[in-house]
C-alpha cells in the first residue's frame, strides 16, 4: 500500500489540480483506506488511479466517494472489482445549492454485480435519490450496517429479510408507508432508525427483533403499535414522538431493560398507569385528559367503530345517509365515510360506475386514466363536514414519473382533488384516497408530478421534485401581485430518442413544462436551469449542436429559440431566461430542421404499443373474447386465459393514443346482435385506456347454415373517433378507408352436429307461461331474453342454478329428469329460477350477480345490455308523452 500512496499525488503531478489544492497522499489514504469524497474531482481521481495502478487499487478494504459527483456512473462499474471492501461510503450532500442546501446525489441504482462483494459489511447509501432498494444489495452476505437515509423510498423488497447478519438499519428521511413482514427475520438487528416516514402500520412481525436496543419510529403516521413490541426484551430506547398515537399498550411497562420511552407530541387523552408512573417515560404535548372533540373527517380510524356499517352487494345502487354519519362499502372496493353531522337530514345517496366517454372526460399530455367514472349523486349537494373517498385504481407503470390524483367534474370543468395514495397490505391493491363537500363525477388519473409554489414580489425559487437539477428561479421583482406556479418534468431516456429518431446522435434533456394562473407574462426575466443532454458536459459541448426549443401548450409547434435568448453553461447545466411560460427542451444534435424532429418525438411519447386478440371459448365458440392489450401485457394475458380460450396469435403491433376510440367488424359470416348499446352501425365500439381492460366477450351468430359446413369469417379492428388532443399531423395522416383498418384475425364456427331430437320446438319440448322478469322502469326481461341467454350457458349450469339460489337437491332433481339433453338441462333451471323469482324486483340484478360469480361475465354483460336497451326505451316513450321531469342544469351541460 505504501505504492498507492505515492501515487495519490497524481492531481498536481497531472497538472490538474490548482496549485493550492492539497495532495492526495496525506489527507485520504491511510493503510487500507481511500477517503475521495472531500474532493469534487474523486471519482476522476479513482478512476485514473483503477486504470494506472489496478493491481493496488483492488486491494483497498475502506472506500469513501461523493455521490454528488458528476462521474459516479462510470465508477460504479468499477467496485464490483475491489474483491477485499469491507465498507463503501457513496454519499451525497457534499455539495450546496445557492440557498445553502444540501444537494442529494445522483445515486438511483447500483450494478448487479455489486452483490459480489463477499466481504462489504459497512455500506452508506444515504442523502441520493434512491426510490427502491437495489435488489443487489441483499445478495451482500457479510452486510451488517446499511444506511439509506434522506433518500425517496416508498417501500423496502419483500425479501428484506435476507439480509441475516444486519445488526445497523437507518432509513430515515424516506417516503416508507409501510414495512415487509420479512423485518422480523433480522434476528442480529440491534439498532433500527425508521423516523420521519410515512408509516401508518406496523407489522405483528417487528416483535421478533428480539436483539434489538433501540428503536427509533418517531415521525410517522402510527395511530397505534402492535401488542408484539412488549417481546422487545432487550429494547433499551423506543422513540415514537410525533405520531398519532390515540392508544399505547400497557405491555410496554414490563420490558426490562427500557430506559428511555419518548410518547410525545401524539393524540393520546389516557396513557395506561402502569406507563405513565416509569420514571423514563415523555409525554408531554398529548391531549391527556380532554375530551373527545367532536368527530372531524380525519378523525375515521378511531371513530368508525361507533359508527354504522353499511356493506353493499352487487346490483345494489344507492344508501340512506343520516346525521349519526356512516361508513360503506360497495361491492366494487370503493368506499365512503360520512362523519356525524355531515347530513343534517337523512340523504339518500345514489351512485353507479360508468364507462369513461372521451367526449366528457377529458385527458391532458401524458394522462393515465387509472379507473371507471364514479358518479355520485344528488350532485352540488353540501355536506356540513368534510366526506372521505377510497377508490380502487391500478397502478400506473411509471411511479416516479407520476402521482396519481383523484379528479372530479365541477362548473363546467375537471379539477384535480388533495389525494392520498395507499397500497393494502394483505390484498396489494392500491387506493386513492380524497376529501370533498360535494357529490359530482370522480375518476383517478396519473399525471406528470406536479410542483407548484405561489410567486411573490420578492421572488422565490421552484424545483423539480422529479429531477431536482431543474430549477426555476424568480428574481425580486418578477411580478406585482403573487401569482401561481406549476412545473412539471417529463424524463426522455437516451434509449427513446435513439429509437424515434434513428439516429445515435440525437441527445435531448428531460421535457419541461411552466403554467401560471396569470395571463401577463412577468415583469422580468425567469431564469430556468436545464440539465445537458446525456453525455454532454461543458467540457465536450459543441454549443453550435445545442438548441433550446419552445413548444406551444399542445405540443404541435417547437420552435428554435436557441438565438434569441442568452444561453449560460456550467459543467452540467443550461441557463437562460424567459418571460412567458409554455414547453421547453434542450437538444444536443447536427440535424437542420430540430423543430419536426421534436415534434415527432413528442407525439411518439404519447403513443402505446398494443396487440388485438380474438379468442372463442374451448366449450361454446360461439363465445368470442376480444381485448386491445399494450405490448408489454400480452404473454401474462394470454397465460391466464389458455385454460378456457383458444384462438390465434395476437395481431401485429400498432399504436394508439390514451382515450382513442376503436371499433371491432365481424366479416365473411359472422355477426352480432346490433341491438347493443355500444353497437354503431354494426360495429363493436370500444374506447383504449392503457391500464384498464379493453375487453368485451360476445355472442356471434352466422346467417350460413352451419349444419353442413363450419364458417371461416374474420373480426377486423378499425380506428375511430380521434380524440381532441392529438396532433393534427397524426389526425390527419389517420383519415380515409385504408388508413382506418388496424388488424384482422380470423374466426371460426364449427360445423353444427345433429342432434336426436331435431327441431323439438322453441323450448325444446317444454310449456312454460309468459314471463316480464323486472319493471317497467328499467326495462323487462322476457323469454325470449331468457332463450337467448339459455343457448350461451353451456356446462356451466349448475354453478349457475347454485349462484341464483336453487338448492343442491333442484339442481341433482333437473339433471335427472333431463339427464339425456343439456339443453333441456339448462333450460329447466333457468325456467324454473325465473317462475320462482317473477315478483322479485330485484331478480334481475341477482341473475347478473350470478353470472358474475360463475365467472360468465360475458351472459352479465348481455343481460345489462338488454336492461340499459329497455332502460332508454321506457325514457323515449316517456319523453313522447311528456311525462319526464326536467334535468337539472349541471345534468344537461353534461348531456351536451
């Protein structure tokens, strides 16, 4: 080692370093220790030295570099080679912003091999900007102190528990919102620093610890802690300061060697005695003592227990709200609570899930639409007290890119709500959770991640929480009164320009975008700062290559402005100013005409890749499954229907837009019941969104005689409706016949066979009376429905007799009675259910629940069908006889 120390004078002996700045040799390098990090230029100096003098380099057991250092990349690649490290310091925060901040590092993942490092027990990834925990991290064998403090993570992997000799965890300053069950296999664990989170519950398994000292969760969401702390024998110091703690068990008191139990600044009105005489104990800023206050929308966890509960099923569409409150359920996951006092008077509450319709529900650039449309009425109704909202909705594919917000329609227009996002920890599913005053339409939605800072006289400073290298900066000045900022970034990677462009020297930064809520442009100059393309520094910049582009809000014009503004650089960054606000993006290319590359760029950002199937059912053909999927989710789609559907290969791959309409033909010999109200002009109507299920099961018939022949048709998917946001180039490129077909797959119906007792009558043999299964209101089902439906039930009739209510032994009886024919099987059950169920309004909600259940969402979908049909008939006939009542206004904006 004595070698490596002399060669740690490189920097002056390069002339690279100024001629004050102090040799390597004696200020970082003791015995087996490289200290880098206290020099800007480290990962350059450690690079030179693994190049130089490998053989020396890889022999070093202590390693410290700065991870706000602008080649930390490139020596990441490096440290799977230093086979003898036993502890890797990759830090940030060695570097201040303008305001005296410190700047996290760029660290966001570390290499695969890096789980190589058999002898790594000291690792500190902490001040970067590190979202998920590299999965490389738990093959480290010998890791016994992990630091990732002041990072961005949400969630630590399942498997977190692999990590066996842990004895040091500190995640402070992170984003957790909760914690894997696998913690409580960290059996060396002594010292566990989760504070200033997010956590709002605490697995049972974190009791396990059972070596652990200290254990610091103070600056969380917690209402409560679980009993299994108690068996935290050796727990000397547990912080839980600053939760919302409203209960502590007693258990605590009995842990033997706690010496410090800090219960402060919580929501706790009694704390247990034997707690509250330890001499150690610190509660002062609790409530203790108060009374309850009365009941506020954040107050839901510990208030609904007192509340009442209302669970709704299937087909049921609306609930009596009172001024005791309530909280429910529906059967969809969705879920409500109405704290006391909200409703002075009962309220009747109606909802239903809609369908979205891309002519009301209108989506901005890089919108992911994330659920149905919940309508909630009677709409414009205010409610005393604040009511809460849980919806369901799936996630989006790009987390760090986009926050998902509710959204709701108010005055003529969409608004974004303050949301709250969780993930269930037993079911994994994730909710949106808002506050409103008043009923209306709601839907989740991804967007780009959105900051936002209101503008005063004196000026301000706005960054990107996405990319915090971009920044905007507010001189004093700037304006007369405060005004509204938002700022949102859109990352573009080398790989997509590469790709879209053709063309390997193509470089562009992150997109961003500026909006106020003031049509003036400001008084001065707005200084914005840009990071350079990949792979530009100030060093190697060719500034006749760089072209700064402004794009109008739609994204159809970029314009070059690179000469009329004055461009400053840095090693990383570009700086200039402006006055009004719309898109910007900062291009590194030789190509002229930068503005049409632009802007074929930007619009292929907004297109998905998709593939259409057509499958049919293995036991009735007839039963075709048509779904327009993204590319990425073809084979899992695939895998999970190949045990009931057959059919051929997906179609070739072709592009869409979020909220794009598409419809589906049957040609050559095939055809469906056009009487569907999503049927146009014989034509399956569908609307693509990226993360829901663009899917519909249908029955398909044919006019061919199919007794001695089978028909060979084809389903053909064309374009249509194009929505408002798409660029007029791609609109325009999409009219005429030809440029309407997207994709063709074949269809087959088998030849039919002959059955013994050829054409037996309409119900094959059976007498039953007329039936009008529902109400007038809602429209009937009547037997001919019933016959329809019947022909499409297949083997699946006993599940289906069991759903709607018949017992065991009627469904053994008519199996009997009709053992020699399925169809007459089917028939009497249905036929039978239907006689016993005639004067039950509600029976025809409990035939599609059956459905539902039998899992024959394609017979659920007919029946709702005919329903909404009879529904808009009874409307029709009632508006010819001026009878209907007239909508309220906010009902009729929406109608046009």
């Amino acid at each position: 080692m004595q070698k490596m120390a002399e060669l740690l004078g490189l920097g002056d002996e390069c002339g690279e370093g100024t001629s004050g700045a102090p040799t390597l040799a004696g200020s970082c390098l003791a015995d087996n220790r490289l200290n880098l990090d206290v020099y800007p230029d480290g990962c350059r100096r450690f690079l030179q030295l693994f190049k130089e003098q490998q053989g020396e380099v890889v022999q070093v057991e202590f390693l410290r570099l700065s991870s706000n250092d602008c080649l930390l990349d490139t020596t990441l690649g490096s440290l799977p080679h230093l086979k003898h490290l036993k502890s890797l310091v990759l830090k940030g925060g060695h570097a201040r912003d303008e305001f005296g901040s410190y700047q996290h590092g760029s660290l966001t993942s570390l290499p695969p091999d890096f789980g190589n490092l058999s002898c790594l027990t000291h690792l500190d990834l902490s001040f970067n900007r590190l979202s998920t925990l590299p999965s490389c991290i738990l093959h480290l064998p010998s890791l016994c102190v992990l630091l990732v403090s002041h990072n961005s993570l949400v969630t630590l992997p399942e498997d977190f528990g692999h990590l066996s000799k842990l004895t040091f965890f500190s995640a402070m300053k992170n984003q957790l919102k909760d914690l894997p069950q696998s913690i409580g296999e960290l059996s060396m664990l002594q010292n566990l620093d989760l504070s200033e989170n997010a956590l709002e519950l605490l697995p049972e398994q974190i009791g396990n610890l059972h070596n652990c000292t200290e254990l610091d969760l103070s600056g969380n969401r917690l209402l409560s802690i679980p009993d299994s702390l108690a068996n935290l024998k050796s727990l000397r110091r547990l912080h839980l300061h600053s939760n919302l703690l409203v209960t502590v068990p007693a258990s605590l008191a009995s842990l033997p060697n706690l010496s410090r139990l800090d219960l402060q600044n919580n929501c706790l009105r009694a704390i247990p005695a034997e707690i509250q005489t330890l001499p150690f104990v610190h509660i002062r800023g609790n409530p203790l003592g108060e009374t309850e206050p009365s009941l506020q929308a954040g107050n839901y966890i510990s208030s609904t227990r007192r509340l009442k509960r209302l669970s709704l099923a299937s087909g049921e569409g609306s609930f009596t709200v009172t001024s005791g409150g309530c909280s429910v359920v529906l059967a969809c996951g969705i879920r409500f609570y109405f704290p006391p006092g909200a409703a002075s008077d009962p309220l009747r509450i109606h909802f239903r899930s809609l369908t979205p319709d891309p002519q009301w529900v209108k989506l901005r650039h890089h919108d992911v639409l994330l659920s149905r449309v919940l309508e909630l009425q009677p709409h414009g109704v205010q409610f005393k007290q604040e009511v809460q909202i849980w919806m369901p909705y799936i996630p989006p594919q790009t987390p760090h890119q986009h926050e998902v917000v509710v959204r709701t329609f108010s005055e003529q227009s969409w608004s974004d709500l303050k949301t709250r996002v969780k993930q269930k920890r037993k079911s994994k599913k994730c909710v949106a959770h808002c506050c409103v005053l008043h009923f209306s339409w709601f839907l989740v939605v991804s967007r780009l991640v959105q900051n936002e800072c209101k503008v005063p006289v004196e000026g301000t400073l706005l960054f990107s929480s996405v990319d915090p290298n971009i920044k905007v900066i507010f001189p004093p000045g700037v304006t007369k009164e405060p005004r509204s900022v938002k700022l949102q970034v859109l990352p573009v990677s080398a790989e997509e320009i590469q790709e879209i462009t053709a063309s390997a020297g193509c470089r562009a930064s992150p997109l961003l975008y500026l909006s106020q809520d003031s049509t003036v442009d400001f008084l001065k100059p707005v200084r914005i700062q840009l990071p350079l393309p990949p792979g530009v520094t100030g060093l190697n910049l060719d500034q006749s290559r760089l072209h700064i582009l402004h794009g109008d809000l739609e994204g159809q014009t970029w314009n070059d402005i690179t000469s009329e503004v004055v461009l400053e650089f840095t090693h990383l960054y570009a700086v200039f100013e402006v006055t009004h606000f719309s898109w910007y993006w900062l291009w590194y290319t030789t190509k002229t005409y930068i503005g049409g590359i632009a802007k074929k760029v930007y619009e292929r950002l907004r297109l998905y890749q998709v593939n259409f199937i057509a499958l049919q059912r293995k036991k009735d053909p007839e039963q075709v499954l048509l779904q327009c999927v993204p590319k990425h989710k073809v084979d899992p789609v695939l895998k999970k229907l190949q045990d009931r559907y057959r059919g051929p290969e997906p179609s070739d791959m072709v592009e869409m837009f979020e909220g794009e309409q598409f419809f589906a033909a049957f040609e050559r010999g095939i055809s469906i019941d056009t009487d569907r109200p999503d049927c146009v002009d014989g034509r399956l109507s569908f609307i693509f969104y990226s993360h829901l299920k663009n899917m519909k099961e249908i029955y398909v018939t044919s006019p061919v005689d199919r007794k001695g022949q089978a028909v060979k048709g084809q389903v053909s998917f064309y374009r249509g409706a194009v929505p408002d946001s798409i660029p007029e180039d791609a609109s325009r490129r999409r009219k005429g016949p030809d440029s309407l077909w997207l994709a063709t797959l074949p269809i087959k119906l088998p030849q039919l066979k002959p059955r013994w007792d050829e054409n037996p009558g309409p119900l094959y043999g059976f007498s039953f009376p007329p039936l009008n299964l529902g109400n007038a209101e809602t429209g009937y089902l009547t037997q001919a429905n019933l016959l329809s439906i019947a022909r499409r039930v297949g083997a699946d009739w006993q599940s289906i007799g069991l759903n709607l209510g018949l017992t065991y032994q009627q469904i053994e009886r008519i199996g009997y009675n009709n053992r020699e024919d399925l169809n007459k099987q089917i028939l009497d059950m249905l036929f039978s259910w239907a006689q016993q169920n005639s004067e039950d309004p509600g029976c025809v909600n409990k035939l599609i629940a059956a459905m539902k259940e039998s899992g024959r969402q394609d017979i659920a979908d007919e029946v709702e069908a005919i329903i909404e049909l009879g529904r808009q008939k009874y409307s029709e006939s009632i508006r010819r006889v001026g009878l209907e009542q007239e909508s309220s206004t906010e009902d009729s904006a929406i109608a046009m």
